[in-house]
C-alpha cells in the first residue's frame, strides 16, 4: 500500500473523507433551520396551531442533525496540525482569523439560541423565540460565511503578504479577506444550496407520510413551504453557479478547463452536454479529449464570459500563458514553464535570505526579501517538476461537475412539480410513484451537493493555496502508513455516527407516523 | 436561585430543558462519546500539532518550516523535524 498511496495521497484522502462527512450534516442545518423560521414566522402571524407543530416537528429533526453534526469540522482542524503542519504555519494568521471567528459565532449565537429554540417555547414570548429561531439560522450561515472564507483564500489568495522571516503570510487587509468576492459568491451558492437540501429532505420525509397515509394535511402543508423554499434555493443556486463560472474563469481559468475537459480552447466555445472523458488522452496528442460528445453551442462562452463569441482557453493555452482578463478579453499572461522557473527563483530568494539572516546580513536580507517578493506569486510553481502537474485530474473534475449542473437541473424540475402538484394537484401527491420519487431525491440532493464541493476542490489541484503552495509540499513529514491507520479509525467512528443519526431520525419519523402531529 | 431574576430564569430554563429532554438525552450522549473520542483518543495519541510539539518557539518552527520549503520536497512531503 505504501507504495501506492503516499503521504500526500492518504492525507487528501482523509480530508476529503472528512470534509464529505462535515458537509453531510452542514446544508441540512441551513436549509432545515430557514424552513422551521418560516414555519414558525407563519404560526406568530396567523396564530394558527398547527404551524407551531410543524416548526416544532422538523425542529426536532433539525435537532438530531444538529447534535450529529457537531464537531465533525473540529477533525479538519486536527488534520491541519499533524498531517499539513507547513501549510498550517506557512497560512498564518489568514486561516486564524476567520476560523477563531467562526468559533467564537458558533458557540455563543448558535448554542445560546438554540437552547432557547428547544427549551424556550413555554419559558420565553412567541415574539423572542421566534427571534432565537431566526437567530440560530443565521447564526448557522454566519459560521459558515468565515469557514466559506477560509477556503476562497485557497482558491484566490489575497489580502496578505507573505514574511520570510515569520515564514507564514500576514494579513495586510482584512476586508480583502473577509469580502474576497470568491468568498461572498461561494457563500450564497453554498448557502443556497443548503435551501436546497433542507427543502428536499423535507419533501422526501412528508412523500413518507404520504406513502404511510399518516399525517397527510401536515405532509402536504410542509411540502408546500419546502417547494417554495427549495425553488427560490435552485433557482438562486443557479444563478449564483453562473457568478462562480464567470469567476472561476478569470481567477482558477486551469479549474474550468478540467470541469470541460478543454485542450485546446477556441471562440465561441461549445459547453458539453454529455460524454465520456477519452482515457487515453495525452495533453498535447492529437486525440478527442470526449468521446461521444454532445454539445450546446457557443454554451461555455456563455457560461464564462456572457458572451458567445468570446474566447475559453483550455489547458494547453493557460499553460501558454493564455488566460481571460478581468473585462473578459483574452490576455497573455505568464506561461507556466516560465511560473516554474520565477517560482525556482523565489525559493532561491528565500534560501539567500536565510543565509544572510544566519550571517547577519540586513542589507542581504532586504535584498533577498525584494526578490522574494518579485516572484512570490508563483512560488508554488517551483515544487513542480513539469507543466504537467499543474493540470487538475480532469476526468474527475468533468463528472463531477456534470453530477452538480444535471443534478441541479433535476432538482428545478423536482420543485416545479411538487409545486405544481401540491396547489393544482394535491390528491396526486398521494401516488405511491409521486412519493416514491420525493422519497428518492433525498440522497440525490446529497450527491449533487457533495459533487459540488469534489469539482470546486479537485479542480484546484494541485494547490493546497492557489498558486503559492501544492499539496507535496504543504503535507507534514509523516509515514504513510500512520495517516492510514487515522483514515481508517475515521471510516469505523463516522459509520458509527452515521449509523446513530439515521437510526435515530427514522425511528423519530417512524414514531410521528404513528400518532397525529396536529394534536398530540 | 431565585427564579424570578433573569439568571433564574435562564438558568431553569435550562436545567428543566435538560431533565425534559427524550430524544436529546440520546444526542447527548453521542455527543459525548463523540467528543470523548475527539479530544481523547484522536488528539492525544493520533493528531499531535507537530510543529508545536516539536519546536519551543515560533522562531523554531518559521526555521523548519523554511527549511522544509526550501529543501528536500519530495514524493513524501517535507522534513520538518530536525
């Protein structure tokens, strides 16, 4: 196994294995806590019984995911310190800030008011628990917001300048940081889709009421707001995935390339609709790149520029140097053979800039430091050995995104139906096909949001930090065979969990199909 | 404590929340166990801050860091230990 899987590989395996899990627990958090906001906001406004029992309801489930998920990101944390210690320092306090942040929101919004929301209902006013509800969902978004920033410093590093005698980047501007338009775009797609999967799950549970004939008015009225929800959720997922494309052409032009399989780009760039990515494609062969290709035409220069005749440069070009500016016109940028060699000099520069530190040399030093500097945007670039480790496993990149964009074109569909079905057509929601598919979107949604988070972080490959740090070199000095044994433990503690947050929350649903949830 | 002050008042609302609890008492105690296992088998034996352990001061581990960034990348990562 040594042998097969490095250091390297086993560590971004067990981060990717914990990150998929965190996120299983995160979207239904934002998604169910908005919808029991909404449920409850309904009840204070007409007074009616019977959206207090629905908020409390999928509270309680809202609740067992809650209690499930807490902590899961606290693994991440310890992954930092033993198996990415160089990335961990070398970060500096960029990670630190929005991470204390996130913390400190985490712990005093959302724990103080969620007590409220569940032990408060007879101890405060309608009006106050109403506001701890609301504040414990966007309590929930705000902790997202300052993780969702750490990781668009990844992607679009800014707002820092790196000390070589701290050997880590320092924040020269926390606005930069904190308002990084990648950070504030990855938010609200993030976010949003969360609607998404708080509104699906919530369908699927009310399809399992129906299918058990239990509850049938509570289904339906619940999947009524979820449908609401979860269309405004879709459809602003989608429109804030078109805000992603256009930035992530401009700003990780490499990522896009591999979410298309693009070589070799041209004007007026078609966007593939479907096909399978040529195994035996070489980057600079001569061979298709997608077998059994169909595509939309002209659809990726839309999707990248809002222009259908513009240029998309595919891997070969952004290797050349070829890129898109900021308006959207096509620009020669640094090649990167020449980023490798600046990125050689720039390592140079900080092992002169040692020396002269040992020898006491400050005008040495200042030197060093200039040069530094000059290239340190590309730093990176001199731990690879080729072009070629620069480009993104492209096959998993392509399905990836497919999964994410088909997914989410299901989900429009799904929503339009359930809410044309839930007003025009309520008997039809009973049919045992009609629920059988509510009940089979609840890990699609699952999928298509975890393949979300697999384009937007393979595609980055081979970077830990965009361009100035790759995954060999960020990862700690340990063996293989130690991060194996953690990976492992990993699976057999979070089968457990998992395990222990479905058993408990289908016997909860089991147990509420069983007695009427508008009186008992 | 006095239940009519604010204090009281919180801090009942808490206690009675706790001992009201049915499904919570379970969660709790996942929880727990999850926390048990986070802080005291995967932290103290499997998750150790090397450059923490390894280093006494920040000094220290700027200078290995540099020196794992400047020497020796390979395959398997960077040295970081002396």
């Amino acid at each position: 196994m040594e042998d097969l899987f490095s250091t390297v590989d086993w560590s971004r395996g067990q981060f990717a294995l914990t990150a998929i899990v965190h996120w299983l627990f995160v979207p239904l958090s934002i998604g169910l806590s908005l919808i029991v906001g909404i449920m409850e906001s309904i009840w204070l406004k007409t007074g009616k019984e019977r959206w207090k029992r629905m908020a409390k309801f999928w509270m309680l489930l809202f609740g067992i995911n809650f209690a499930c998920g807490v902590a899961t990101g606290l693994i991440l944390e310890f992954e930092f310190g033993t198996n990415w210690s160089n990335y961990s320092w070398f970060v500096g306090d960029i990670f630190g800030a929005p991470l204390a942040i996130e913390g400190i929101v985490a712990f005093f919004l959302e724990s103080t008011f969620i007590a409220v929301m569940f032990f408060g209902w007879n101890r405060v006013s309608p009006r106050f628990h109403l506001a701890a509800t609301w504040l414990t969902a966007i309590g929930v978004c705000l902790s997202a917001y300052w993780i969702l920033v750490a990781n668009a410093w990844m992607q679009y590093p800014v707002g820092m300048e790196f000390d070589p005698a701290q050997m880590r980047n320092v924040m020269v501007s926390f606005a930069d940081v904190a308002l990084s338009p990648v950070a504030v775009n990855k938010f609200f797609h993030t976010v949003l889709s969360g609607w998404v999967l708080g509104a699906v799950f919530v369908v699927g549970v009310s399809c399992w009421f129906l299918l058990k004939k239990s509850n049938v008015d509570f289904a339906k009225d619940s999947m009524k707001i979820a449908s609401w929800v979860g269309l405004a959720g879709i459809v602003l997922t989608i429109w804030t995935g078109d805000g992603s494309a256009v930035q992530v052409a401009r700003v990780q032009p490499m990522k896009l390339a591999a979410m298309e399989g693009l070589y070799d780009g041209c004007c007026g760039q078609g966007l593939v609709a479907f096909g399978i990515i040529n195994p035996d494609k070489e980057r600079t062969d001569d061979k298709p790149a997608i077998l059994g290709e169909i595509s939309i035409p002209k659809g990726l220069s839309v999707l990248a520029n809002h222009d259908a005749g513009s240029f998309v440069p595919g891997i070969n070009d952004i290797i050349n140097g070829v890129a898109i500016g900021a308006d959207g016109d096509t620009v020669n940028t640094v090649g990167y053979a020449e980023r490798i060699a600046r990125g050689k000099q720039a390592q140079q520069a900080l092992r002169e800039y040692d020396a002269a530190r040992q020898a006491g040399d400050v005008a040495a030093m200042d030197a060093a430091t200039e040069a530094l500097k000059a290239d340190f945007r590309y730093f990176g670039y001199g731990y690879l050995d080729s072009v070629d480790e620069a480009v993104p496993p492209v096959a998993l990149t392509f399905y990836a995104f497919r999964v994410m964009v088909m997914g989410g074109g299901y989900l429009l569909l799904f929503f339009i139906v359930m809410l044309f079905l839930s007003y025009r057509k309520p008997k039809t929601l009973e049919n045992k096909w009609v629920t059988f598919f509510g009940l089979l979107t609840i890990p699609v949604v699952w999928i298509v949001s975890e393949a979300g988070w697999v384009t937007a972080e393979m595609g980055r490959q081979p970077w830990t930090i965009e361009g100035l740090l790759p995954t060999r070199a960020a990862v700690s000095a340990i063996s293989a065979s130690s991060v194996q044994v953690t990976f492992w433990m990993f699976v057999v503690v979070f089968a457990g969990l998992m395990v222990a947050e479905v058993s408990i929350m289908t016997r909860e649903i089991a147990k509420a199909t069983r007695k009427d949830l508008m009186k008992d | 404590m006095n239940r009519n002050t604010f204090l009281g008042r919180a801090v009942s609302m808490y206690v009675d929340g706790f001992r009201g609890m049915t499904v919570g008492k379970r969660l709790w105690v996942i929880i727990l166990v999850k926390l048990a296992i986070l802080f005291l088998v995967f932290r103290l034996f499997f998750f150790p801050d090397l450059l923490q352990e390894n280093y006494d001061n920040d000094a220290d581990r700027a200078d290995a860091v540099r020196r794992a960034l400047t020497h020796g990348v390979g395959e398997k990562g960077i040295k970081t230990n002396n």
